[in-house]
C-alpha cells in the first residue's frame, strides 16, 4: 500500500477514536466510531484476496448496522427525554438499544457471530488493529452508559461472551479464530464489571491489549496461522515460542503472569458486591478459554513437525522482523504481577 494512503488512514483511525474518547455528544461519538470503521476497511481489503473482501464486507455491514442503531438510540433519547449528551441516556428503550448495537460493534455474546470470521479473512497485523485499536472507542461508550444500563443486561452479555469464548475456541485449528474467541471472552470480562467498578475495565482493557499484541507480533514473526503450522515454530525459533506460549498462558489468566491481575481483581470486586454466582460462573468460564491456550502451548512447545529436523538450520535466512515492539510487549505481558499492588494504588 502506498506510504501516503497507509499513513492517512491510520491517522483516520486514531482520529476516529480520539473523537469518541473526547465527546460528550452522542452526534460527535457516532461520527468518531463512522471514522474508525471507514478508516480500518480499506486496511482489511488491501489483499486482493476474496476472503479479504468477503470479511472487509462482513465487517461493513456489521459496523454500519451498529452505527446505525447508535443513531436511532440516541435520537430516541433525544426525541423523549431531550437530551443527546451520552451521560444522560436515561430512558430504558434508547438505553438498552444502545448497549446492544455497542455490543455488536465489539463482539459480545450474542451479537458475536461477525467476529471470528471477519478475523479469518485477515492478515496478522490488520487482526491485531481489529482485535485491540478497535474495541477501544465501544467500550469507552461502554463505560459511559454502564450506569443506566439495567444490571441484569450487562451481566448476562458478559456471562455470555465468557462462555461462548470458551467453548467456541475449544475445537478450532485456525489460530486468528482461537484468538477472535478469545477476544469474545475477554470483552465478556470487562462487561461484567463495567458497572460496578469501571477502573477494573480500563485495567483489563489495558491487559488484554499488551497481552493480545504479544500474541499476534509473535504469530507474525513465524507467518504462522494454523495449529499446524504452530507446530513447526518450535525448530526454527525456539525461544519466540516460549515466550509466545508463556504469553498464551497469561491471556488465560495463569498466575504468576500478568494475565492473572485483571481476572482477579475482577473477581474480587465481585465477591465484594455480593456475585459469588457470578464469579463462580465467570472463574470456570476461564478454565474453558484456558484449555485452548494449553492446546496451542502443547502444539508450540511439545510436539515437533515430522517435516522438520531436531537442529536448526545453518543456512536459514535471517528474520528481517523488528523486534523492538514484541520484546516490550512481551515484557509487559509476562512481568507485570508483581506490582500488582502499585497498580491497584493507582487506578483507586
């Protein structure tokens, strides 16, 4: 793609959610989320490749479904209680239109089904947009609107992304689907506790950002995409597949990695505000997700591929790949436990 057309719509992007961050206006947040999805198309399509089109479409129609019920909610609101700022979405109609076209624009349970397939239909980086850049405007709506959304709604949508992310992932071999699933999940998380602490979102938000890039940086580096091909990484770079199924590992929420902190201060929130149903049902939900992750980790780092050799090759070309971005990612997402408590300082 040309650097000049790379270069404005990635400003588009960052333009589209830097606007839905900054408004407090309901006409100035859709026009922000309009931007993103405008912005990243282009991005999706730039293969040439029918799948490419099929998921750049799947994902417009999607997206511009979503956008327009954002609109017609809002101008409900405005309509019957007149008032288009985003924190006053008082009346319960235009409320719980809301939550549910912010829910298909991010891929919660049930309004999900978009999400593994448009990611793949995806090259690895374009994934990683989709996966991490473009749920950062829906949920910051999210968050806004959590107070005047029924309780009852918000909770069954997470209770629902967490276990549909982990069953779906179970039997998939395809891993830009294992890792859409993951996704669903993880946005189930940070749904389920919008309402009662929203620092905790942010927090989880942040985690599976690191966490995600480190997963999709290191598939990049090998141009592994299937479980099959996953099993040949372990000859060629060794140590990217330990930090790779260590990184894994934290998107299940292992202890002692970073994954673990945002799982279990969500959890403790729960447990605060009288959920232990919830939690319970949340916690086991994670063990799902983490089957898949051990699946891949056993793919990666305890199977060898009978077309490969035991030694690394002399004659393999050197990786042309920077590895600057990865090695901070995977730093962060491997180390960031411990200063659990400075963290828990700083967002309370």
């Amino acid at each position: 793609m040309n650097p000049y057309v790379l270069t404005i719509l990635l400003s588009s992007l960052g333009l589209g959610t830097t606007l839905t961050f900054a408004s407090s206006h309901w006409l100035l947040a859709w026009m922000g989320l309009e931007i993103n999805t405008l912005a990243i198309i282009p991005l999706m399509a730039q293969q040439h490749h029918p799948r490419a089109v099929e998921a750049a479409t799947k994902y417009f129609l999607t997206q511009a479904t979503a956008a327009a019920m954002i609109l017609f909610a809002a101008t409900t609101n405005a309509w019957l209680m007149g008032e288009w700022t985003i924190n006053d979405m008082s009346h319960p109609i235009a409320s719980s239109m809301t939550i549910t076209a912010l829910a298909l624009k991010i891929g919660l349970a049930p309004m999900h089904f978009w999400l593994p397939e448009v990611l793949q239909g995806l090259d690895l980086v374009t994934g990683l947009i989709l996966s991490t850049w473009q749920k950062l405007a829906p949920l910051a709506l999210i968050i806004q609107v959590a107070p005047a959304i029924s309780p009852l709604i918000l909770t069954l949508l997470g209770l629902l992304s967490a276990l549909v992310g982990g069953w779906g992932g179970l039997n998939q071999t395809q891993v830009r689907k294992v890792l859409a699933y993951s996704s669903i999940a993880h946005m189930g998380w940070m749904v389920v506790i919008s309402q009662y602490a929203p620092h905790l979102t942010v927090l989880a938000l942040a985690m599976y950002v690191f966490m995600t890039s480190t997963a999709f940086l290191s598939l990049k580096m090998t141009s592994a995409t299937t479980i099959s091909a996953v099993t040949a990484m372990w000859s060629k770079t060794p140590i990217l597949v330990s930090t790779t199924a260590l990184a894994l590992l934290s998107l299940g929420g292992l202890p002692p990695l970073t994954g673990f902190m945002a799982k279990w201060l969500i959890l403790q929130e729960m447990a605060k505000q009288q959920l232990p149903l919830t939690a319970t049902i949340m916690a086991l939900a994670a063990l799902l997700s983490l089957y898949f992750y051990l699946r891949l980790c056993y793919a990666m780092a305890l199977t060898i591929s009978p077309s490969t050799t035991n030694a690394t090759a002399p004659w393999r070309a050197q990786s042309t790949h920077s590895v600057i971005t990865l090695s901070f990612f995977t730093v962060v997402t491997l180390g960031l436990l411990p200063i659990t408590p400075a963290v828990i300082a700083l967002i309370a």
